[in-house]
C-alpha cells in the first residue's frame, strides 16, 4: 500500500514579514525573490496563484512560478500566493519598504 503524502505545509511563522501596503493599507508579505528584489506578496493563499513562498536563513523568499509550474505546484499540493501589485488599486510599479 502507497503511503498517502500530505501538502507540504505553508512557512509556519509569517509575522517578522507582515506589514501594510502604502498604496492601499491592505496586510502583505515583504518578500525577496532568489534575483534579490523586494515584493510584496498577499498574506492570503490563491487558487490562482504563482508565488510559491519558503522561510530560508531568516528571509522569505518568493519563487515566481511560471503557468506550468504553478499548475505542478498546485497538483503537488502546494499554497501558493500571489503578487500584491496585481490586486493592489493603486500599484504604480514602486516598490518601497518600511
């Protein structure tokens, strides 16, 4: 019998990397993608997401998953999340933290 294998869990502790938008005051992530830019990522997970989120050496890091990926993440039960500059209404392209 083939053992049942569960989804890998979300990163457990999100709170050093909560804040709010500047744009819209909506709750974000902070996050750097492994090229080392700075985005902010919905706290909440998608069902049409492609951001696939991990706690590594202290940094949460973003993998931007293409539509293919994305849809392999999914299938292997994956949360994945989305960019918050694609829900944000006031989205101009700067991206600053604070």
């Amino acid at each position: 019998m083939t053992p049942v294998q569960r989804p890998p869990a979300p990163p457990a502790n999100l709170a050093p990397f909560r804040a709010k938008c500047n744009g819209c005051a909506a709750p974000i992530l902070w996050a750097v993608t492994p090229e080392g830019e700075d985005v902010p990522v919905n706290p909440g997970t998608s069902h049409t997401g492609n951001v696939l989120l991990a706690v590594q050496n202290g940094e949460l890091v973003a993998g931007v998953l293409n539509r293919g990926q994305a849809s392999g993440a999914r299938n292997a039960g994956h949360h994945l999340h989305r960019l918050h500059d694609v829900d944000c209404p006031r989205a101009n392209g700067a991206r600053t933290r604070h």
